[in-house]
C-alpha cells in the first residue's frame, strides 16, 4: 500500500525533473508540438473574437477622432480671437486634446499638416519637450518639424 503511494508520487517529479533538464535544449517553436498553438489562429471563435476585437479598435478610434473634431472646433472658436498664450493652452477644450495623449498625437498631426496652427503646442505638451529651440522658429516652422518627426 506504501508503495503505490510513493510510486504515483514519483511519477509527477519525475516528469518534472525531465523538463527541467531538457529545457536548454528546447527550441522555443517545440511547444508547438505539446499545445496545439498552431491551430488556435484556425479555430473559428478565436478567430471571431480577434475580428470583433479589431471592430472594437476601430469604432475606439472613430469615437476618439469625434471627440478631437470636437474639442478642436470649440477651442478654435474659442481662442481665435486671443493672443495670449496662457488663454490659448489653458483653454478647456486644448487640455481635453492634450489629456487623450498619444491617440490624440495622429489627429493632430493630420490637422497641423493641413492647416498649421497653434494646436502644435498639444504636442509639446503631450511629449514634454519643443521640436525645436530656435527663437526665429514659426509655427508653421515647428509644425513641419513635428510632421517630419512623427509622420509614418
């Protein structure tokens, strides 16, 4: 009775054991062999799943780019008139902009390509740093420089 405990304890360390000294010569793609992975991207739900996924990306990024338009238009009628700069930054709608971060950063650069504007301040905002240190810099000037940057 001893023996077939200490037998069927056996058995799980010994298996164990073999991993543990065969793991160095493993190649990473073996675990192919053992779970089947190959065959999860085939697997109808999973595949469902990864395309529900990528609808849920990009009706997030619709819903981000309404948001931007919006807070751009607003904040565009809003400080159009202004010339100053604390009014301008500080205005509600630019700080929303700024707080989306990096999802704002390809809306602003469509918008700043297009039409170069004092929204190039969100991004040295949102990235902490100036493109540029030159005094003579417009901001037409900084605007190409950040498209150049950051446009893929």
């Amino acid at each position: 009775m001893q023996l077939t405990k200490f037998s069927a304890a056996i058995k799980p360390l010994t298996l164990a054991v073999g991993l543990f000294s065969t793991a160095n010569a493993v190649a990473y793609n073996s675990i192919d062999d053992f779970t089947g992975i190959r065959t999860v991207a085939s697997n109808l739900r999973t595949s469902e799943y990864i395309k529900s996924d990528d609808r849920l990306d990009q009706i997030n990024m619709l819903i981000n780019e309404h948001r931007f338009r919006d807070h751009l238009i607003r904040w565009e009628k809003r400080t159009m008139f202004l010339s100053s700069i604390n009014a301008i930054i500080e205005n509600e709608d630019f700080q929303t902009i700024v707080s989306m971060g990096y999802q704002a950063v390809p809306l602003i650069i469509r918008e700043i390509e297009n039409h170069p504007s004092t929204l190039v301040w969100a991004l040295n905002l949102i990235y902490k740093q100036k493109i540029t240190n030159d005094p003579k810099a417009t901001i037409s000037d900084a605007c190409k420089q950040w498209v150049k940057k950051l446009k893929i």
